[in-house]
C-alpha cells in the first residue's frame, strides 16, 4: 500500500468518524467477489434432494441464514428478530434477478427491473462511500472492513444457496402439482366421458323402449281399424241383401194388389 495517513488513527476520530460500513452491507450484491456460490442440488421428478427445506403446500418452510428473506428473524416486527449491533435495521436486498421464477413469487416486470435499477444504484453509490471512506482509514481500520465485507459476502453466499434450494424445491413441486393438476383434469375427463357414455345408452333404450310402445300402439291402431273396415262391409253386404229382399217382396205384392182394384171396381160396376 503507498502512503497511508495516519491523522485517523487516534481514538478521537475514530470515535468522530464511526464505521458505518455495515449500515449499507445488506442492500445490494457486490460488484466482484473471490468466492464461487455453491450451485443448487440437481433434482429429478422422482425424488427430492437431502436439504432440511422443505414445501408445505406453496410456502418454503425450513431452515435459512439468519438473514435470508424466508425466515422470520430478519424481519424488525418479528418476535424472533436478533438485532446485532453491526447489522443494519434494513433486510439483505437481493437482486430479482437472481431469484427464480417460482409459482408462489411471480413479481412483474416493471417492479423487477425498477428493485434492480435501485439495487444497483444503491450498490454504486455504497462503493464511492467506502472509496472515501476508505481513504483515510489506516491498515487495522481497512483490515477490519475487509473483514466486515468477507462476513457480508458469506452471509449473502449462505441466502444464494438457500434460494438455489428453494428453487430447486419449488420447480420441482410445481411440476408435481402441474402433473397432479393434469391427472386430475384426464380422471374428470375420464368421468366426464363414462357419464355421456352412460347418458347416451339411457337416452337409446329409453328411446327404443318408447318406438316399442308407439309401435305397439300403431298396431293395435291398425287392427282395430282393419276390424272396423271389416265390419262396415258386412253391414254393407247385410243391407244390399236387405235391399233385394223388400225389392222382391214388393215385386211380389203389387200384382196381387192390382186385382184387388179391379175386383173392387168391377163390384161397384154390378
């Protein structure tokens, strides 16, 4: 290191210039870092990787770093909240785009890129304050930043790997459920199909049954008509005989009555 100031080094300005670095820790990500986050555990549709996190119903529950977002004591309202004295009052800012695209946590597109903007801006803006900061600050005064930044970033490395889990966790049960969703939807398909099969036979034997009974009833229908029509030509055949039978009786009653006439006028005549 060149030339270091050493007018910072007295207790008065330490006490004058307080070591706030840690009151902007917990915003953003930094720019670079000297450590790999670990990556998430592989997972499969058959089983789920060893983690103590674990799902119930759509909302994470397990165990997560004291400040990760899933847990309740980096929360101030919390009544398990810890404060410590070099933890700012704020929760750890995690970039969206960081987070995966969970079904429990779908944030909007404006909303995501404006909490990047701010992360960024913020992280920027932390970066020139620790610049000047670190300035005048001596070699022990710098150490102990460095110090503050390594716990920083393994805090933040800590809520990487919890988030990695938890998504590795939450894909894979939104995959169950969509599996689950879709079965469900062919089992009520399935149904659906039984029901309209067993409707469509109702509805054929039901109407069979009833052409059976109209059919029943067109042929008495038509035995009733054929006894009528045959006894209308018996009335008919009765009545023709009827007819020649009086023709026949007058045929022969009406000579008989002429000479009775003329016996009765031939009496009168005498």
């Amino acid at each position: 290191m060149a030339s270091t100031p050493q007018t910072s080094s007295s207790p008065a300005a330490r006490e004058s210039r307080p070591l706030d670095t840690s009151a902007n820790n917990d915003h953003a990500l930094p720019t670079s870092h000297s450590f790999q986050i670990p990556h998430s555990p592989p997972h499969t549709r058959r089983g789920l990787p060893d983690s103590p996190v674990m799902t119930l119903g759509k909302a994470p529950v397990g165990h997560y770093p004291p400040t990760s977002p899933y847990t309740t004591r980096s929360v101030p309202g919390s009544p398990h909240y810890h404060h410590h004295p070099t933890h700012h009052h704020h929760n750890p800012m995690i970039p969206l785009s960081v987070l995966p695209r969970m079904p429990f946590l779908t944030p909007d597109h404006a909303e995501q890129r404006k909490a990047m903007e701010a992360a960024a801006s913020a992280e920027r803006q932390r970066a020139k304050e620790l610049e000047i900061k670190e300035a005048g600050m001596s070699l022990e005064e710098l150490r102990l930043v460095l110090k503050r930044e390594r716990q920083r970033m393994g805090r933040i490395a800590g809520d990487l790997a919890a988030m990695r889990t938890v998504a590795g966790h939450s894909q894979l049960e939104a995959e169950v459920m969509e599996e689950g969703r879709v079965n469900s939807l062919m089992r009520k398909m399935n149904k659906i199909q039984e029901e309209k099969g067993r409707i469509i036979l109702e509805l054929e034997s039901e109407e069979e049954m009833l052409t059976n009974k109209l059919q029943k009833k067109l042929d008495a229908v038509r035995a009733e008509k054929r006894l009528l029509e045959h006894t209308i030509e018996q009335e008919k055949l009765a009545n023709e005989k009827l007819r020649k039978q009086l023709k026949n009786m007058k045929d022969q009653y009406v000579p008989t009555a002429d000479a009775l006439e003329e016996e009765d006028e031939m009496e009168e005549e005498e």
